[in-house]
C-alpha cells in the first residue's frame, strides 16, 4: 500500500507535471519496496537517498542486538561512542559512497586507538548533515493529529479543511488560527492568541535544537 501510494505520488502528480518538475531523489526508510514501485512506472532515473534518522535508528539497533551476545557492548559509553563516530562518519561523507565506505570501516580501528586512517571525522571538523526527511515526518505528523489515523475522516467534508489545517500549521506556525478567525469573522476566543505565540515559541525552540543534533 505504501509503495503504491509513494509511486502514484511520484509518477502520477498533477502538481508536479504542471509544474514541470520531475522527481529525480527519494529520500526514505530502507525499505525498497517504495523506490521499485516508482522505477517501474518512470523512465526517468530515480535515485535513492537512505533518510537519516532511519539510518541511524538501524544503526543503533543493530548495536544492542550485538550487545546479547558480546558482553563488551554492555559497558555504558561503547554504544553511544560507535553511534557517534558513524554520525561523524555519514555527515562528513555525503554524497561520497568510496569514502564513506572506507571511513566506515575505521571506525573499530578508531574505538582501539589506531587513528592513522581516521582523517578529518576523527577530529570533527565538519558540521555538514546528511539527506533527512525530517520535514515530512514533521508534516505526517501534524496531519495525523488533526486527522487521526483510527478514523475515517478521508470520505467526511471536513477532509479537506482538515489537510488545509494541517499546511498551515506547518507553514505559518499557529499565528493561522487568529488570522484564520478574523477572515470568516469569527472571534478567536479569549486564549487563542496567546496559545498560538506558545505554541510558536516552542516550535522556534525545537527548530533550533534540531540544527544542533
């Protein structure tokens, strides 16, 4: 289901053939299923960038599976020192599949104290971050809470607003609501606003502590 409909979004989007814009990266999970579907239906060549975050959330999981049977990975700092020098490794290697390959296997040398052949991530010198998509999950998310998943709102007339809802948060913030109101003249309510300029506020907040991770 979820191939088909990453395929269709890809391949079949009105927007984007109006706009004459073609697709030529997709950034996801590792699952594979979503770059073959979109293959099989373009002739264009389609690229696919692994997302980030899921890299890493594989990464860290193969860690503690390893942790079950050597007893060395129990050790308190082990796993979040590999999971930081394969970050290291990935930031300071995009879209560099040789060098990445190569600084990989480094890494075990690294942990043993042999740096000859660390290069620059051993020293972290470089801040550059990888393909992420971050923003979508973001946008899945805020659609998920105006429209719960365990209920059927996609054949109910509030779909759209819904959706429409959902944009506006993720582009303008919630300083939508009030302006939203004063539109249909409607009064916001006496805690709107100030719940709105909050709710920005945190945002702000966790937009900058995201650029630090």
């Amino acid at each position: 289901m979820e191939a088909d409909v990453g395929a269709e979004l890809v391949n079949e989007s009105t927007i984007l053939k109006e706009t004459g814009l073609n697709v030529r990266v997709l950034i996801g999970d590792e699952d594979s299923s979503t770059i073959a579907a979109v293959r099989r239906g373009n002739d264009e060549t389609i690229f696919k960038l692994a997302d980030n975050n899921h890299l890493k959330k594989h990464f860290s999981k193969d860690l503690y599976e390893l942790q079950k049977t050597f007893k060395e990975m129990k050790k308190r700092d082990v796993i979040p020192h590999l999971k930081k020098c394969f970050n290291y490794a990935v930031a300071q290697n995009k879209g560099k599949s040789v060098e990445l390959a190569s600084t990989l296997r480094t890494i075990p040398d690294h942990v043993f104290g042999k740096h000859e052949n660390c290069g620059a991530w051993c020293h972290r010198d470089s801040n550059d971050i990888a393909a992420s998509s971050q923003a979508n999950e973001s946008l899945n998310n805020i659609m998920a809470h105006k429209a719960p998943k365990n209920r059927c709102y996609s054949l109910s007339e509030s779909a759209d607003f819904r959706w429409a809802s959902a944009v506006c948060a993720k582009n303008d913030g919630q300083q939508y609501l009030p302006r939203v109101s004063a539109k249909l003249c409607i009064s916001p309510g006496k805690h709107m606003e100030s719940f709105a300029i909050m709710q920005d506020k945190q945002r702000a907040r966790r937009a900058e502590l995201a650029k630090l991770q």
